[in-house]
C-alpha cells in the first residue's frame, strides 16, 4: 500500500490489543478510527498492551482491516483498579522511558492516544527533540471533580503547544494547537443505511420508543432514567416503551428500581448486543437518552442522529456544544425531573414534524469528513 503522507507512523495507545493467526484486533470504534490512518502511511507501529486472544474476549476485538499494521509490546506494567498495579505503573516508568526514547527517532509522525502515564512521557519526549506529533485527548479538554494527578499532568503536557505538536480535543478551544476534531462514527454508506433502518420507526402517537446504550456502570448515571421514566408516567398518558441496551455491574440495581416503580412491563433489558444488531433497536427508537456526566465524546448520540433517533443527554462537559440547537436534541440537566420535561418535550416536538431528519449532523461526522480533516492537519504540521 503506497503511503500519501509518510512511511512510517508511531502509534502509542493503551487500549486492549490481541493478536491471533498473523490478524491484530482492538476494539471497534478505535479500529475503524486507525484504518483511517493506516490508508495514510506505508507503516504503522501500535505500541501497545498486548492481551491474549481467546474465546471468553473475541466478541470485544475488531479485526484491523489493513496489513501494514504492526503491534509492538510497550514496556509499561498495565494500569489496573489495584494499588499495586498503580504503583508497578508508575515504577516502570524509566524502562519505558528508555523504549521510547530510542525508537521515536524512526517515525515521520507520532501519534499519542492520551494514556496517562506513557502518554506523559512519550508527550514530554516528542517536545525534547521537536519531533512531529498529533495526540488525541479523548474527552473535554477541562478539569473536573476528583480528575486524577496523572491525568492532570497528562493534560498540562498535552497543552504544550508549538507548530509541531498539535492536540486534537472534543471541545471548542481558542488555541491553535488545540484543535477540536470530534471522531468519526460510520461511513457515508453506513450513515445512509442508517437512514433506510429508521423509515422502521413505529407510529409515535401508538408508541413512543426510547432507548440508551451504554456500559451499565456506576459513572454512566444511568440509574436515573428508571426514576425519571416512573416520573413520566405521573405527567403523561402516552405509551411508551424503554428499551437498555448494555450490559455491567450496574444491571442488578436497574432492574430493581425497574420493579421499585412497576415499570417491569414498560422496559426491556438487552444486556450487551453486537452493533449491527443494536442498530434494529436504534433504528425503531425514536428518542435516545444519555445521562453520563462524565462523558468525553458521547457516540452513541451521533449513532441517534445516523438513525433518526433524537438525542437526550446531560448538561455537562462537552454537550453543549454538541447540542447546540434543539435540532440536534435537548439538553436536561442531571435529576429524573428534569429527564422526565425533558422526555415530555421532546415527545411533543417529534409528534408534530412530518419528518426527523438529523442525517447532516451525522454526516459531519462520517469516516469520510474524518479522513480528510486529518490529512489537513498532518499536511500543516
């Protein structure tokens, strides 16, 4: 594959990697986002945590679509929940130090996905020796409560600005070298197929579907839309029905303040579904809720907008801008009250257009769109 802008592309990411029979695997979103750099360059070096690849994880790997893609081990303990494996992090940090500093040298490009502590590192070295360099800050370029120091720190080196050195950041940003680049989703193609899928949206007035999707996990808030969704039902008439998918250790408690509010026969759990097959339940939705406050780029929200579906999500970090006209959705702020007008509102908004029609916001964020905003700011380093 010849390359458009360089030979060789340094990758550092701490996201899972697995390799089986010769095929290097990571998971979806992340993949489809880095074969969009690989079209760019003839090599590319992932170094990376390195898993085993076996039955009990296959279903969470994508397979990387080009061959040029190497995954190399980096030489820093995984950071885990444990205070041991914290401190083995950080003691292992001269070794990578030391990896990295002899290997940076060969690359035409650096590209750091934000990982903490290697990512500091990597980003205090690519400074060192004015090396050329994109790094990606997935999530609101801002502090926030009970923020980690290494994340702190993490940030203010990402911060470091130059004409070499740019950040790519969800949010907007008054520096030049911190540029605000929202990732992709799914390709025009895709995007259009999406669109096809929600002409499958039942008669809203015989019923309202809703519908998240997310990891069931204590940040992700998602034990508000139960209370809010028993709020409904005191301010509403209209049928509705509420379908979860995703699966974590929040799921007990879910289920239980499901049946706490008799709404066992209003709400269905999925548990975790493969995309495609999420995408029938998206498709026939009608609104989606988010109710994280802690997210960095809340995809399935573009996912909603790629299918017709009308996004809800929490007043925090980078919703806003996202959400930036009641076009694109509504915004409520954290309590099942404030979900509960929310849900109301935007029942009353979509019952009375003869059409939804978000496919433009989607489209601006298509693999397409992505690609050549990339090229734009590799080709100014």
């Amino acid at each position: 594959m010849a390359g458009k802008l360089g030979k060789k592309l340094m990758v550092l990411s701490l996201a899972r990697h697995a390799i089986d029979n010769g095929k290097n695997y990571s998971y979806e979103p992340y993949v489809r986002e880095l074969d969009l750099w690989c079209e760019l360059y003839d090599e590319v070096d992932i170094y990376a945590q390195i898993d085993t690849y076996n039955e009990k994880n296959r279903h969470s790997f994508a397979q990387f679509e080009h061959d040029n893609v190497t995954l190399k081990k980096l030489w820093s303990y995984p950071v885990g929940d444990s205070m041991m494996s914290r401190v083995l992090h950080i003691l292992t940090s001269p070794f990578l130090a030391i990896q990295l500093l002899f290997i940076v040298h060969k690359y035409d490009l650096v590209h750091i996905r934000n990982s903490s502590l290697p990512s500091i590192v990597l980003g205090l070295i690519v400074r060192v020796f004015r090396k050329e360099t994109i790094t990606k800050w997935a999530g609101n370029f801002g502090p926030y409560p009970n923020e980690p120091w290494l994340s702190k720190l993490d940030r203010k080196v990402a911060g470091m600005g130059g004409k070499r050195c740019k950040t790519l950041i969800y949010g907007a940003s008054k520096k030049p070298h911190l540029i605000s680049f929202i990732p992709a989703i799914m390709s025009s193609e895709e995007i259009d197929s999406a669109q096809l899928m929600s002409a499958e949206k039942p008669d809203i007035k015989k019923q309202f579907n809703i519908v998240s999707i997310g990891r069931l996990h204590p940040t992700k808030n998602f034990e508000l839309i139960p209370k809010a969704l028993s709020e409904l039902n005191s301010r509403v008439k209209f049928k509705w029905h509420y379908h979860c998918i995703g699966d974590g250790t929040l799921m007990p408690e879910l289920q239980e303040l499901v049946r706490q509010n008799d709404l066992n026969e209003q709400v269905t759990f999925h548990g975790a579904m493969k995309f495609n097959d999420a995408q029938k339940i998206l498709a026939r939705s009608h609104i989606l809720i988010m109710p994280g406050v802690l997210e960095g780029w809340p995809k399935p929200i573009a996912e909603g907008w790629a299918h017709n579906t009308y996004p809800l999500a929490a007043n925090r970090g980078n919703i806003p801008d996202i959400l930036s006209t009641i076009d694109k959705g509504l915004i409520f702020d954290a309590n099942s009250t404030s979900l509960a007008v929310a849900i109301e509102q935007a029942f009353d908004k979509l019952s009375h257009m003869a059409n939804v029609n978000l496919k433009a916001y989607a489209n601006e964020l298509s693999l397409e769109t992505f690609k050549e905003r990339l090229q734009l700011e590799i080709k100014s380093l």
